[in-house]
C-alpha cells in the first residue's frame, strides 16, 4: 500500500495547458437547477450493455485504455452513478481496479466496496504513467471515456465523480478547473497542480485531503487548489486548523457559507504522501478512513438530483 514517488513524480513535472473541447452542456445555465430537476439519463439507458473490462478508444489518434467495472446485476434502465478514478504517477489502470494487496477493499480508492453495486467504476490509464495532460489530451480522453460509456450504459449525467491520489489528484484537479459543469463533485488526495487548470472559474463540489508532512507534493500546493473552490463556490474563508504534528490523527473541516450544492470540506491529517491514512496506524486501505470520508461526501443529499 505505501507508495515510493517522489523521485519517479519530479520526472514528469512540467507546465502544461488544458484545451479540448467540453462536453455539450448536461444542465441549466441556473447553477442551482440540478438540485430540483430529475435525472439525467444518459442515450445508453435502455440499451443492451457492455460488460466489465478494458476498453480501447482512439483520442485524437492516439489509442488510450480504461477499465471499467460494471455493477452485478446491472440494470439498463436504472440510471448510475459515474465514478472516475485516476492513478498515481507510476501506477495504472490495473492498480486502481484490483487495489493492490488490499484487493477488492482499496479498489478505486475504496468506492467500489463504498458503493455497493449503485455506481459504474472507471479506471483510466494515463499516457506514460503519468498526467501531464499536455494540449488538454487527457481532458478531452475524459471527455471521449464519458461519450463512449454513456452511449452503451445507463448513467445519470449529473452524477459523475472523479477522484485521484498525487498526480491522478492533480488530473482531477485539472477535470474540476475544464469540466465542472459535466461533474457533481471531485475528491482531491495529496495533489499538486501538475496537469493544468483550464478554466478554473466555475463551482465544483470539492473535497480536498492531504498529509502535514508531504515531502513530495507539500501540503501548501494543497491548500491552493481548495482555495480556487472555496471561492468558486462562495464558501466563507475560513481558517482550516491542520492535523497535530505527531498527534496521528485527522481533522476535517467543512467550509460554511457554500452555495447550495457546491460543498467544500477539507481533511488534514498526520502523515507524508500517502493516499490511505489511518489515525493512530499504519496506513492501510482496507482500514483507512478516506474512502468512507469520499463516499459520504459524495452522497450527501444536496449534490443529489
């Protein structure tokens, strides 16, 4: 579970610019309108489906691959949840679908067990193990990983999520700033601005949780990516106490003052650049608190439709 990045992560720093096209807009130009109008059911639902497992498709002649893990007992006219989840730089696809020796408890982050059976799963892989994301290449994989689903399966376009640790956190980050009108809510880990950030003006719901003693991506790089949400979503700029050196705990703080629906909660804990703290423990993602934490956010009942 402890993952050695740092050295592997400075090789693929670097500026980098978020282009591509957005998706054709899935709501009301009221921010506030998701929040009273029913699903949004996406062109797959009632069609025959695509089951489990990797998929190929061709983004602006390049062949990119994801993963995605269909729920049991899948219903075509039952309209999903769509959950995203970035790999760490050196990581992949793979290492996010099987959750590594935690198995099927750490799988995406933990939300494949938080979840149940009530979301579609995806795990991209980013071109050389990384994010960089140049000329907005993996936005607009974004983008194209979203058509391709959503024309085969029954999703609620305005319940699409993503989430990522370290440089699959600054994907997200990079997925928040382009496409926060295509997503209800992202979840932010131990990140840094290493992707990009096009656009950047618009709400998100945000959820934002990194170690005090990051020596790879410092805790500071954390706080500014919040920030850019907490004014976003006009959030009161409250003062966010950090976890106590050596006290091997967490705190969280939920920002007050948000705009209905674009929440902004952020979680500090006593610990480096780890994706799965436990309080008092060795990390784990069978035990940590962070999934639990994600998944509670996500399905509060104000960024329900």
């Amino acid at each position: 579970m402890i993952f050695n990045l740092k050295s592997t992560l400075l090789g693929f720093l670097g500026a980098s610019t978020v282009l591509g096209s957005a998706l054709p807009p899935v709501s009301s130009n009221n921010a506030n309108s998701v929040l009273v109008e029913r699903a949004n059911p996406s062109p797959g639902c009632g069609k025959n489906p695509f089951g489990s497992g990797v998929r190929n498709i061709n983004v602006n002649g390049k062949n990119r691959q994801f993963i995605v893990r269909v729920p049991n007992n899948y219903d075509r006219n039952k309209h999903y949840k769509l959950i995203f989840a970035f790999h760490w730089v050196g990581g992949s696809m793979n290492d996010i679908s099987n959750g590594g020796t935690d198995r099927e408890l750490w799988s995406y982050y933990g939300l494949q067990r938080q979840a149940g059976e009530s979301a579609i799963l995806v795990a991209p892989n980013g071109l050389n193990a990384g994010w960089a994301n140049n000329g907005g290449e993996d936005v607009a994989f974004v983008d194209a990983m979203i058509r391709d689903i959503e024309s085969n399966l029954c999703v609620d376009q305005r319940q699409r999520f993503a989430l990522g640790f370290s440089y699959g956190g600054s994907m997200t980050y990079a997925v928040a700033c382009a496409r926060a009108k295509d997503f209800r809510a992202v979840a932010v880990l131990g990140a840094g601005q290493l992707s990009g950030c096009s656009g950047g003006n618009d709400p998100v719901a945000y959820i934002g949780i990194h170690g005090i003693n990051d020596g790879t991506l410092n805790i500071g790089g954390g706080k500014g990516l919040r920030d850019r949400f907490v004014r976003n979503n006009g959030c009161q700029n409250t003062d966010a106490p950090d976890a106590g050196r050596g006290s091997g705990r967490h705190v969280k703080t939920v920002y007050q003052g948000c705009r209905t629906g674009y929440p902004v909660t952020w979680i500090s804990f006593d610990g480096g650049h780890i994706p799965a703290p436990v309080d008092n423990g060795p990390e784990s993602g069978a035990r940590s608190y962070v999934p639990g934490e994600i998944w509670s956010f996500f399905t509060q009942p104000q960024l329900q439709s």
